[in-house]
C-alpha cells in the first residue's frame, strides 16, 4: 500500500480511537444538555470576519479561502465560540438567559504547542444574558463535570481574573501598544522582561510593585492569594474588590462539589482568544503544562454578558479513562427468512454488532466475532463460535 501522510499538525482517527471519540462527545453534550445547555451546530467555512471576531489571535489562526460562487472571503474556523455568540445574537430572546452547548471540528493555521495538532474537535458550552457570580460559578461547575465524565484524572484548576489586570492599566493611563506589551509579558511570565520594561518606562511605584507581584506573589494554591492581593494591590484594591470575591465565591462552590479538584490562584492571567473581560479560568492535568480546558467571562460591549467554556476532544480522550465498552459482535450468514431478520434487528437494537457473512469463504473468526446466529428451534439465537 502507498503511504499517503496529512499535513503537518493534522490528525485522523482509526476505527478505535473514533469509537472513543464519539463515546465522549456523546456523553458530553449529554452532561451539558442534564444542565439546560442546547446543542447548536455553526458551518465549518464561515465569513472571514465573522469567525475572527475582531481578534488579533483568532485573525493569524484562520485558514483564509475564497468563495467560488461569489468571491467572498471565507475561512475554516479556528474557534466555534464566536459563531456560537452570533446564533444567540440571530436567533435567541435577548431578555432572556440563553445556554448553549456544541462539538464539532476546528482548523488552525498553527498549533498552539510545538508538535501539537492543528485540527481539535472543539467542545464547550456559553452561557449569554447575565453577568452574575451564580453565571461564572454554574460554568465552571460545568467544566468541572464534564472533566469528571470525561475520566480526567488529578486535575488542576487555575482562576484568575482579568479585572486585576484592567484596574492597573486604568491606574496607569496606558497607551494602548503599553498595555498590549506588559499584558504579553505577564501571560509569559516573563520577570527579566517585565523589569527591563518598567525600567524603559514611567510607571508610578504603586502600579511596578503591584506589577512585579502578579507572577509570583499573588500566584499559588492558597486563598491566601486572595488576601495578599489584598495588600499588593492597594492602589486599586476598590476597582478589583469585586473580582476577589468572585473568585472565592467560585473556588468555595468547586470545594464543596467536586473536593478531589485542586485549585490555583493566578492573578496575573487574562489569557485566550475572548477571555479578557472578567473571570478566566484553565485546567491542567498533574505533571503537564499544556491546558485541557479553557473559559472565562467575555462579552459586554456591543454584545451582551457571556462566559463559557472550551475543550479539545482529543485532548480529553488521551488524557482521560473513559470505559467506552465493547459491541457483542455476532457473526451471519444472511438469508431471506424474515424471522432471521427480525432477529437481527432485534439485536442491533439492543446495542449488537451484527456481521453480516460476504461469501462461503468468510468467517465469524475474520471478523472478530465471538458468537454466531444459529437456528435452533425453528428461533434464531446466538452461540458462542467453536474454535
């Protein structure tokens, strides 16, 4: 056989690793739609600019194509949560809460790690119409047991809040290019960096030693994160009030729920595609770098108050220990008896395998099938298959 590779980054799924795959998508969106979460299916090719949403990063992540029948320019989506933004702004009540739900496919122009895929199969799920505490704590309480469906073990929460972040910059006066530049080195981590650009620029001194604290001090897994920051960020302690408060209403809500969930405070992080207007939010298996979820508040300029939530499914099904079970297989020589296949239905029903023989040459041993359907009786009924 000629070997025929895919593209760099671009990954298929064998007979096996797709069963899987389907097994956890399914009780995904299962889970989700137990919450009142509405499964919604947006286009893989959408409008280039509808699918970039105005994003730098979502811009150098999208595959461009041009339309044949009109010229337009089109792209493959690199993130569905923008289109799923716009169904809610075309098609739902906007005095009503909406929560909606989707898996599906996405393309980027480049992986998000060295050696990562290029191709996810996108899960998460939006809650739009209200910016309460109640709203962030139900959609991480979601992640949370979309994790547990998935059988992902010895995982890492990590909350941080974008309003800490915004308040320093309102404090400082910056620039636009100022702002975008120290947010880069914060999401980095950055220290030399921060230090040389502090150095490089007029910053008041309340502003540098709240800055310079982000990564390290007011970063850790104890709510006493909570309370430092208290004092670190004094110069804006009535601006990010609310957002420290947020945070311990939602690590007391994953606590109390899911109490094997360990939880990190990092006030310093504002990262991802849309999440930049309230709480973010990350998952980490122990021992790995690499996230397996994503969220936080978005929204709330010209559209209306979002949060949500996105994984990777393939990421899910390497990393979790989800059983999918095994079909019974059972193996036959197909014939015009309608009993027979009243039979066969019956089993399929049932959640069977059934193979169908394609010759006198073929076997239930070829196959993989366990069992055979025999007559016996005048009924037909499945027998183990002698060696």
């Amino acid at each position: 056989m000629n070997t025929v590779s895919l593209p760099e980054g671009v990954e298929e799924a064998s007979p096996e690793q797709a069963v899987r795959l389907e097994a956890c998508r399914r009780r995904l969106l299962d889970c989700f739609q137990s919450y009142g979460y509405q499964l919604v299916a947006p286009p893989l090719v959408d409008f280039f600019d509808a699918l970039t949403d105005d994003s730098d990063a979502l811009v150098q992540q999208t595959l461009s194509i041009t339309d044949p029948l009109t010229g337009a320019a089109l792209g493959l989506r690199a993130d569905i949560t923008p289109q799923v933004a716009r169904m809610d702004a075309r098609h739902l009540p906007q005095d009503k809460v909406a929560r909606l739900c989707y898996a599906g496919p996405v393309m980027r122009a480049r992986p998000e790690i060295l050696g990562g895929n290029r191709n996810p199969i996108q899960v998460g799920a939006e809650l739009y119409g209200s910016d309460s505490e109640e709203a962030d704590a139900e959609i991480v309480q979601l992640l949370c047991a979309g994790l547990q469906v998935a059988g992902c073990p010895s995982t890492c929460l990590d909350l941080g809040h974008a309003g800490v972040f915004r308040a320093l910059a309102r404090k400082a006066e910056w620039t636009a290019q100022q702002r975008d530049e120290v947010f880069d080195i914060l999401q980095r981590k950055a220290v030399p960096d921060l230090e040389a650009w502090l150095e490089s620029n007029s910053v008041e001194a309340e502003v540098a030693a709240a800055l310079r604290a982000l990564p390290e001090q007011l970063s850790g897994a104890d709510e006493e994160v909570l309370d430092r920051a208290k004092e670190v960020l004094g110069c804006v302690q009535e601006s990010v009030a609310d957002a420290l408060d947020s945070l311990r209403a939602v690590a007391r809500r994953v606590r109390a729920l899911y109490p094997e969930m360990r939880l990190h405070f990092d006030l310093g992080e504002a990262s991802g595609f849309h999440y930049e207007r309230g709480m973010v939010f990350a998952v980490y298996l122990e021992g790995q770098g690499q996230e397996i979820a994503r969220g936080g508040r978005y929204g709330g300029r010209e559209s209306r108050p979002a949060t949500g939530f996105s994984m990777d499914l393939r990421t899910l099904v390497r990393c979790g220990s989800m059983e999918t079970g095994a079909f019974r297989r059972i193996y036959v020589e197909p014939s015009e008896d309608s009993a027979q296949h009243a039979a066969l239905e019956k089993l399929r029903q049932e959640g069977c395998a059934v193979i169908g023989a394609l010759g006198a040459d073929d076997s239930a041993q070829a196959h993989d099938c366990a069992e055979q359907l025999v007559l016996e009786d005048g009924t037909w009924v499945g027998r183990p298959v002698e060696a």
